[in-house]
C-alpha cells in the first residue's frame, strides 16, 4: 500500500508517495535524495542516520516514512546557512573531527541538539550527548574537543 | 618572491583537510550516494553450512524471475578472486567451505522483490565434517589442506635461543590468546559496476584500487586496459577494505555485465560482519630466559593463527606477526617459529597492525610475567633492555637510526606519573573491601613500516606529478584517503618540496586509468614510502620550473605556463626503490624486516568496580616515536584512534560462534567502544626523523593498534591481581577470575 505525505525538511515542503514499509531513512535518501544522512546499520544502533525529527532527534531507519506526514524535519543538509558553515560544521573542521567522515553529518546534528538542550555542557554531558553515535576512527577525543569549543564560544559571546 | 611559502613549511603545519568542508556538509559522496542511472541492486544468496557439498540449486518455479538476474559459478569465466593466491572462488561451485560463502548472485530493480527472491533460492547442500577451530585443524579432524592443514609457516633464528635460555638464571613459560576483530567501519561495503564502449567500470569503498582490477582483470579475463577501477569518499576501512573489496567487485561486474545495466551492491551490516575478513585471531606460548639482575638470554615464540577458509592476506599477516614477535627488547638469542592453519570459518584477512598485535600482546605480557619472576619493576626490566641504535634485531636487522623509544618511555612515565601510582595504586594499596580499585600499566613496542621484507623492491610503487597552470602542482597515486588524511598529507609534501603554497596542491582521485599503481594502502607505507617519492618527484618538479624562471625570468607561474606551452605537458614519474643497505632474504627470513620502526609508550590507568566488574580506563597515554609528524593533528587522530580501537579490542570486542555461525553480527552484540568508552587521550609526539621518510616521517597508522592490549592487561593485573592472558578482558571474565581468586585465598 502507498501512502502520499507531506514533509518540511529543512525548511522546503517536499510532496512524495511511499509505500507504508519506507523507513524515513528511505524517504530522506531514495526519494528525496538528500543523501548526508548516512545508513550505517538499518536497525538504530550506529546512530548515523540521526536527524531531527519536529525538534527532537531520531534515527531516520527506526522512523517510518509516513510517520513524517505533516512533520518537520531537519538534516544535515540545513546546518550550513547557504555557503556559511554553521560554527558547529567550522569547529568540527578545525578540530579535525571527521576522518571517514561517515559519521559526521549526524554527530554534528547530535551535538546541535545537545548544545539546545543544554547550551553550556559539561565533558561528561558532551560525551553522554555522543554516547548513542558510533565513530570508528577518531577515538572521539576531537569530536568532544569541537563540541566543547561551540559551547564555551556561545557562553562567552551571551556575556 | 617567497611570500606565498611559509618559512617554517608546510610539514609540521596544520592546514584544513582537504575533504573536511564537504564532510561536514553531507556533500561528500560515498558509494551509496552516488546515482547511477538505470542502476538496480544486488543481494548475494550465501553457504548455511560451514563445509559441504553442493549438490544442486533449486530455484523456486513459483517465483516470477523473469525480471531478476542471476549469476551461478558456472556463469564466472575464471571462478577465482585473485590476491595472494587464487584459491577462493569468487562462488562456491561444487563445494562450500564457510559460512556465509557466496553461492548466487541476484540483482533486481525491485529491492523488496530482491530481498524475496534471496529466500526463494534453496541450496541444498550435503554437509561434511568440518574445522571449526584451530584445534580440530590441528588434529587434522578433518584434513582439508595438504598433509596437516598448515596454510603458511615462517621461522626465524637468530643464535642457539633453546640452549641460552636453559642457561638462563629464570626461565619463564606462557600462553597467550587473542581473538577475531571486527574491522567495523561505519560505512559498509559496498561497489558498482557498469560497462561500455571502453569496457568495465567499477566504483567503490575500498583501500586499494589495483588490487580491484588485477581481481576483476582474472575473473573476468578481461585485459586491464579495459578495466578503470575508482575508489568513491570511504568511510573508513581499517585493513577490511583492503581485499575484501575485490569479491564485491567481481561479483558487481557479473552482474552488471549479464543484466546489461549498472549494477550497486551495498552489504548490509549483518551481512558485512559476517562475509568479511576479520582479524585472524591467535594463540602465541613463548618461553624466556633472563638472568636475576634482568639481562635478557633468549626468546622462543611459537605461533598459531586461525587463517580461515582460504589465504586471503594469511601470509603476510603471519609473517609481520613473526617479526614482531619479539618486541622492542635487545634478546641475544632468539627462535620464532610460526604457522597458519586452515578452518572452515569465514578468511580471515587485514586488519590495522596486520598480525603485529597479536604477537605484542603475547611478548609484553610476557616481560610483565618475568619481571615479576625476578621481583623488578615492569618497567624498569624493560627499560634495561630496550634496542638502541646499534642493537641486532632477531633477523640480523642492525638499527642504525630513528630509534626514539627510550625517548618515548621516559616521556610516558612521566606524564602519567606512572612510577607514583604504581607505588600508591593497586589491589596491595586499597583497603579490604574497597569497591573500586586502580591500577596503572604499561606496554612499549614497536611497528614496522612498508612492506615486510622484500615486498617493496617488488612492487615499485610509482607516482606521477602533474605541473598545472599557473604554477599548481597535482598528484597522482593510487594511495586512497580512507579518513586518515592521504590527501592532506600529500598536498603538505608536495608544497614544501615543489616550494608552492599548500593550496596550489591538488590530489587526483583514485581511479586505475587515471593513476599510477602506488601500491596498496596498507602497511603504514603510504606516508613514509609513497610520501617519500612524491616528495622527491615535487621537488624534480619545483627544480624545474625554477631553471626555466633562471633563464627566462618571470614569476613560478609564468614560468610554468611557459613550459607548459613548449612541452605540452610537464610530468615527473617516480618509482620507490630501498634505500641502499635495505635488502632482506625471504628464504632465510635474514636481514632488514623493515627499513624504520615506529615506537611507542603506552600506559593505561584502570579503574574497576568490584561490585559490576566493570573495567574504567580513566586515562591514557603514549609517547609515539612518529620520525616527523607530517601534521601533527591528524598524525595525533591516526594515534588516538588506533588507541581506541585496539582497548575496544582489549575490552569488549568479541566474535562468539556457534557451528561456524557468528552469534553476534550486530553493533549491540558485537560492542565497539562508544564516546563513554574512551578514555582521555595523552599523546605525545616524539620525532627521531627517518633520514628516508618525508620530512623525516615514518609510517604509524598500525602502530597505536599494537600497545593498548598489554597495557591495559598489567593496568587491570595491577588493580585486582588478576593476570589475564587472553582478551577480551570482560567483566563477565573478570567476575569469574576474581571469583575464583577469591575462593583459592580462603
């Protein structure tokens, strides 16, 4: 059975008909081709498939499709303000966070929630922030280092 | 003139990495990212039996496969993945030697009707008695291979070591055992293929692309020419996408070449824990002797590696496990003897240290084991020992330069105030029933770079450097960015020897038409040997440009352009060779191993909770003798990293079977660390420059695989008294041994 939905990602309204099966990692990828968010295992344990899902962050394989209809969504591919990085997406690249990169669109959506939630974490809330997304290749020592960066920047700048 | 250059170089800076804003973005693009019009997917129908006859498919006549494309062993002109050897079939044909060996290819642009079409495909398979561990492999229960199941075996001598360390003052005997790893990139694998006029093309996650074609060109007989192999953004790889990918190319290219369309294949992760090669695992007893004051006799290691069901990376594997059997220890005398046998698992293959670790961990437990016979500290019994330049290295090996592990160990005890909290820490200074103890440990080793032994003067390894416009430099090499920083790092070597800004570097993407085989990306050879040569190319290149501005004047790019006018195109070619002085004979396994170490320190604080038996690590630290640090963050992520996944390795990682089935195929039963996991980082860079090596660097993507075992085993023996010889240290393991420790007291 097909289902025709309504979804907002990143602020453009996107029309699609699915069938009731499409996980919203489907939709995101398959037919709206907006493929930063990354399918690492299917089944919501590598946390790559992150995005925020009417403000609140899910993994787009545990999601289905038409579960979307009528939602707003925001992925990585509205982090950046048109050509100007977000100062998360800078301090990751200064930090040297991304190595594969695979993991990165949603460890940056990740940490964008954390940072909402609680603007001005500690490492210990950093870390448990990150906990549920898996990164193979940095020893996570510089995605925490980006984080923290963000943060102490913003409480700074809110003197 | 030199404004654009920085004094200081661009070795030893920090620029951006060069694919760092796309990956931030989302925009960079990997395998499955990629649109391939008119492209359908394709699944792999594979073995349920670890070893059996196949006595017929059955296709089920309900099901409509009138839009399915099916490719059977009959249908592969040479049914051979051609790597070392040739001895696995790209599909099992009339038998089946693993589980989750390949046996049908399906591709269907239907993806639900595919994952149907997948059950309806019904192998019937008479089951033979099978290896299931190296111990049935040994007692030749069945035999399967030659006259003993052996698949490799290497030796190394050096002096009567049997006879030295029955003269010993203390002789010290132990087992020690590791098992399989899991690479667990995050991205899976994953490849497409398509044909036309040209011939096949082939686009993939992968290490090495020339390895893809020379599998494709055999299994296919096609001629290379005809074959353009491109590796897409990798997701990381860690060793598993140093071979593997040649099976899913092989099978894509069937595929594709009988459906008449572009053809992807993207592993699902169960399937890619399962069917791919994991970390051969190993069973290593040595036996020492050392007189009471702590000077070494002699060294006898006897190795056992689970090769798997065919040779894959075996060999080699075996071969740098062997020579660094002995650790980074001056031993006058000793005997390594080594084999790899055959099981009915899934081959096991390269993984990041590639046979080194596994051996480390038997060697430095061990001199923890000895140092305790004798009643010295660990530390200082190694510190006593340790090679030096001038020292003779069981091969015959003499070092001769960039030796910095005395550097490293002292660097290492000092930041992490290791000799304190040996004397204040630990089970003998926590009062009865404490619930939380600590306890610090430490390892110190060493990892060759480049090839083993003679493997480089074989391969040759070329790169080519283009001059552009303006003035700007490319390179071509085969060397791929898998994470680690390839493309980075060239960009760095080639500006400061061509004497051009870093952003007028550029790396071309790696595609076999397009570059020259450098050789594979393995080995931690792409820094140090590959660097070295686009070093010296970039340098040619610069000189060049320069004569032309002596002669005719003008700024770098006005003479470039001119040149560019006059020959059409300006490209310098370079093939690595040894150094002179590097020569090492395979038969006597006699000679230069490797032409540089890297060295390291690493020290390990422990927390564990005796109620849970949870293993903390509360801290981290290593000094890493790096030669030069091409840039120091990346080269620190590379150190960081490896670190991590080698206490996941230590800690928690396990591969549990059950008749040849993996039990645990997922990332919430197979447990790689999470951010809570990881400890903070210390690390230190040391340089003792490599007088061949870019700037000095040596190679050390391996290297930080290799320490964190052992020194997390002497952190945890420190805390609970517990001496663990095997990994993963559990806690359910830990929880057994205390238990069992306990009840011995009473």
């Amino acid at each position: 059975m097909e289902y025709d939905i309504e979804v907002t990602v990143n602020d453009v309204r996107y029309k699609a008909r699915i069938p009731a099966s499409f996980t919203l990692l489907q939709l995101l990828r398959d037919v709206l081709h907006l493929t930063g968010t990354k399918e690492g295992c299917g089944i919501g344990e590598c946390g790559a498939c992150s995005v925020v899902f009417n403000g609140e962050l899910v993994n787009a394989c545990l999601v289905l499709g038409v579960e979307a209809n009528g939602a707003t969504l925001r992925t990585i591919e509205g982090e950046a303000k048109g050509e100007q990085l977000s100062d998360l997406q800078r301090s990751f690249i200064k930090h040297h966070a991304a190595q594969c990169g695979f993991c990165t669109p949603a460890m940056i959506l990740t940490a964008g929630d954390l940072l909402r939630r609680i603007p001005t974490p500690t490492d210990e809330q950093i870390i448990e922030g990150i906990a549920g997304n898996l990164c193979r290749c940095t020893g996570y020592e510089a995605i925490v280092d980006a984080i923290r960066e963000v943060a102490r920047d913003a409480k700074g700048g809110a003197k | 003139m030199q404004s654009n250059v920085r004094s200081q170089g661009w070795i030893g800076d920090t620029p951006a990495r060069s694919d760092g804003p796309a990956k931030v973005a989302g925009t960079a693009r990997y395998i499955a990212d990629i649109a391939f019009p008119n492209a359908i997917d394709a699944s792999v129908v594979r073995s349920h039996v670890p070893r059996g006859r196949i006595l017929g498919i059955d296709f089920d006549p309900n099901f409509d496969w009138s839009d399915v494309t099916i490719i059977t062993a009959k249908d592969v002109p040479c049914n051979e993945i051609a790597e070392i050897e040739c001895d696995q079939p790209a599909l099992a044909d009339d038998q089946v030697r693993h589980v989750y060996e390949p046996i049908v290819l399906l591709a269907c642009e239907d993806k639900t009707k595919l994952q149907r079409a997948v059950q309806r495909v019904h192998v019937r398979i008479e089951q033979l008695p099978a290896l299931l561990n190296v111990d049935d492999s040994l007692a030749c229960n069945p035999l399967v291979l030659g006259k003993d199941n052996v698949m490799c075996s290497y030796r190394v001598v050096l002096g009567d070591a049997k006879a030295e360390i029955e003269r010993a003052e203390v002789v010290v005997r132990g087992m020690y055992e590791v098992g399989h790893q899991e690479q667990m990139y995050i991205e899976p694998q994953g490849c497409v293929a398509y044909w036309d006029d040209a011939g096949l093309h082939v686009v993939g996650s992968m290490q090495c692309p020339y390895y893809v074609e020379k599998a494709l060109a055999h299994a296919l007989r096609l001629e290379r020419s005809r074959i353009d192999v491109t590796q897409s953004v990798t997701g990381g790889a860690f060793g598993g996408k140093e071979e593997y990918p040649s099976v899913v190319a092989v099978h894509v290219a069937l595929l594709s070449k009988k459906a008449g369309r572009p053809v992807r294949m993207i592993y699902e992760r169960q399937e890619d824990v399962q069917a791919t090669t994991k970390r051969h695992p190993a069973r290593v007893t040595v036996e020492a002797g050392c007189d009471r004051d702590g000077t070494l006799r002699g060294i006898a290691v006897d190795i056992l590696m689970d090769a798997g069901a065919y040779v894959t990376m075996t060999p080699v594997v075996l071969s740098r496990g062997v020579l660094h059997a002995c650790g980074a220890y001056r031993w006058p005398t000793a005997l390594v003897q080594s084999k790899a046998v055959i099981t009915n698992t899934p081959p096991n293959g390269a993984f990041r240290g590639f046979g080194a670790p596994q051996t480390i961990f038997a060697v430095e437990r061990h001199m923890d084991r000895m140092a305790e016979a004798i009643g010295m500290e660990p530390m200082a019994f190694r510190q006593k020992n340790l090679l030096g330049i001038g020292a003779t290295m069981p091969t015959g090996q003499v070092l001769n330069g960039s030796v910095g592990v005395q550097e490293c160990v002292q660097r290492a005890l000092e930041k992490s105030d290791y000799l304190r909290k040996k004397s204040t820490l630990g089970k003998a200074n926590s009062p009865a029933g404490a619930t939380k103890v600590r306890g610090v440990g430490a390892s110190v080793f060493l990892h060759g770079a480049g090839f083993t032994g003679s493997g480089e003067d074989r391969l040759k390894g070329a790169v080519e450097l283009d001059l552009l416009k303006d003035g700007h430099v490319r390179v071509r090499s085969s060397s791929t960015d898998m994470g680690q920083g390839t493309e980075t790092v060239f960009r760095q070597i080639a500006a400061q020897a061509a004497g051009v800004p870093f952003e007028n570097v550029s790396v071309a993407t790696p595609s076999t038409a397009h570059v020259p085989d450098s050789g594979p990306t393995v080995a931690s050879r792409t820094v140090m040997i590959v660097g070295s040569i686009v070093e010296s190319a970039a340098k040619e290149l610069g000189e060049r440009v320069r004569n032309e501005q002596q002669q005719h004047g003008g700024s770098f790019a006005e003479a470039s352009n001119r040149l560019l006018e006059r020959e059409g195109t300006v490209v310098v070619h370079r093939r690595y060779a040894h150094p002179a002085g590097v020569k090492f004979d395979d038969a006597t396994y006699t000679g230069t191993a490797y032409p540089a170490y890297a060295w390291a320190c690493d020290i390990a604080e422990v927390e564990v909770d005796l109620d849970t038996f949870e293993i903390d690590v509360v801290g981290f630290w290593s000094a890493v003798d790096v030669g030069r640090a091409i840039h120091p963050v990346l080269c620190r992520g590379q150190l960081d990293g490896g670190a991590l996944q080698s206490i996941g390795w230590a800690l928690c990682e396990e591969v549990q079977w059950k008749d040849g089935h993996i039990l645990n195929p997922r990332m919430t039963t197979y447990i790689v660390p999470t951010a809570l996991d990881a400890p903070p980082f210390m690390t230190d860079l040391v340089e003792e420059p490599y007088t061949f090596g870019p700037g000095g660097a040596k190679g050390i993507g391996e290297l930080p695989m290799d320490g964190g075992a052992p020194a997390l085993a002497a952190a945890i023996e420190h805390a609970t008294g517990i001496a663990f010889n095997r990994i993963p240290m559990t806690p359910e393991r830990l929880f057994d041994a205390w238990n069992e420790s306990q009840r011995e007291r009473r």
